[in-house]
C-alpha cells in the first residue's frame, strides 16, 4: 500500500511540475514580450523625434530662401 501512495505522489508531483513550468514560462513569455514591444516603441519614438528634427534643420534656413520658394511652387 505504501509503495502505490509514494507513487501515486511522486506523479502527482511530475503532472504538478509540468503544470507549474508551462504557466510560469507563459507568463514570462507575456513579460518579454511586453517589454520587447515597449522597448520597440521607444526607438520607433525615438527614431521619429530624430528624422523630424533633421528635417527641420534641413527645410528651414536651407538655402536660399527665394530658390526654396521656387521649389515649393514646383511641388505645387
């Protein structure tokens, strides 16, 4: 009889493990992804401040102004 309760338990246990790893590697799964996404957003972020700022140095005070004025009537 203790032979079965000492198995019984020890499967359990095995059945109660592998329940516990695939919830916890989900979960940590859900947190990286998070963090990845989060991490991706601030460099895209990033990276818009960064060509919006460029873009500004270039359009304003590049050039001559009356040949920007051409140029805008040319894209018109």
């Amino acid at each position: 009889m203790m032979d079965v309760l000492i198995w019984l338990i020890a499967a359990l246990s095995t059945v109660g493990g592998v329940v516990l790893g695939r919830a916890w590697g989900r979960i940590m799964g859900k947190r990286g992804g998070k963090r990845e996404a989060q991490a991706n957003a601030l460099q895209d972020t990033t990276d818009r401040v960064a060509r919006g700022r460029s873009a500004l140095r270039e359009g304003r005070d590049a050039g001559d102004p009356a040949q920007r004025l051409h140029d805008n009537d040319d894209a018109w």
